[in-house]
C-alpha cells in the first residue's frame, strides 16, 4: 500500500516561505563574510584598535555563536579572544566586586533619618561615647519596649516582665524621653 504525502495550501506556502528566509539569511551571511574579507585586505594585516564598548558589544554578540560557527564566520578577531572577552566584558554585567567594601553595607539612609528624628530630636550628644550611649538605649527601647504596627502592635523582642496582676511600673530610657510601662509579677 502506497502512502500518499500531501500537505495543505497553508503548510506548503510555509514552507516555501521557510525556505526564502533561509535563502534570504544565507545571502546575507556571504555577504558580510566578503565584507570582512575586503576590510582585512584594507588593513594590510595591521591589528586592529577595539575600544572597551566595542569589544563589550562584539563580546555579547559572539555569546549566541560556538567557536565552530565563530572560525567559519572568520572573525576579525580570533574566536580565543573573543571567549576572553565574552569573560571579561559580558560577565562584568553581573560583577558586584568592584561595589563591594569590607563589613556591614551600610544603612538606607532613609532608616538612619528615621533614628536620627526619633532619638536625637531631643537630645544633643555631647560627643562620640554618649552618642553611642544615646543610640543604644534608643535601640534597646525600640527592639523590647516600643509596639511595632507593621507587627500588629507586637514588640520585635518580648521584654518578658509583663506580669498580669503586679503593679504598673513605668521604665525610663534617655531621662524619660522614652517611657515603657509595664506590670511586675506578683
């Protein structure tokens, strides 16, 4: 029994039209392949000066293409260096190193406005040691004694000396700026 192969009017207009692209694609290849040619001729064999963002753009182009593909195109440039420059310009993209800096990044700086307005609003440090004094109870109240709304009026740390029956007692911090009350245990 003979199959018969058929396709419809869509499927061949497709696949004529594939065809054509390809046709199209590989005339355009040739193309190019003479025109680096013709400008190697020009030169004489004299290298060639790239600048940094030219050899950045050459770099991100020859990522898509193997090596193979890269020596059959007969690059400017070897496909050796090419790889080198793929490492060194394309990945440079995603190389935080040169950001980076011993310790601790520091803090938005829209947190340090926020202590600065809270705490030192009503205080003058009178140098480095009670400025750090200043900040230390600041923190030590904001951690275990002040009600966070984002937590639903929940500390960050439990002060752990809420009693249910004692006697309400009121805890000063920065000479009664920064009050917490409380109630000791029984």
């Amino acid at each position: 029994m003979k199959s018969k192969l058929w396709c419809s009017p869509g499927q061949l207009l497709m696949l004529m039209l594939a065809g054509w692209i390809n046709r199209h694609q590989q005339a355009v290849i040739a193309y190019q392949k003479e025109e680096i040619n013709v400008l190697r001729e020009m030169l004489g064999g004299k290298r060639l000066r790239f600048t940094d963002e030219q050899r950045r753009r050459l770099a991100l182009k020859a990522r898509a293409l193997s090596a193979c593909t890269l020596k059959d195109l007969g690059p400017l440039v070897t496909p050796d260096t090419l790889s080198r420059w793929i490492r060194k310009y394309a990945g440079a993209k995603y190389d935080g190193s040169a950001q980076r800096r011993p310790g601790r990044p520091p803090k938005p700086q829209h947190i340090r406005d926020l202590v600065k307005e809270e705490c030192l609003d009503r205080v003058i440090p009178l140098g480095e040691v009670h400025l750090r004094e200043l900040i230390r109870e600041y923190i030590a109240h904001y951690h275990a004694e002040r009600p966070h709304q984002g937590l639903g009026g929940t500390f960050i740390q439990a002060a752990g000396d809420n009693g249910a029956n004692g006697p309400l007692v009121r805890r000063e911090r920065l000479g009664g700026l920064l009050n917490y009350y409380y109630r000791e245990a029984a």
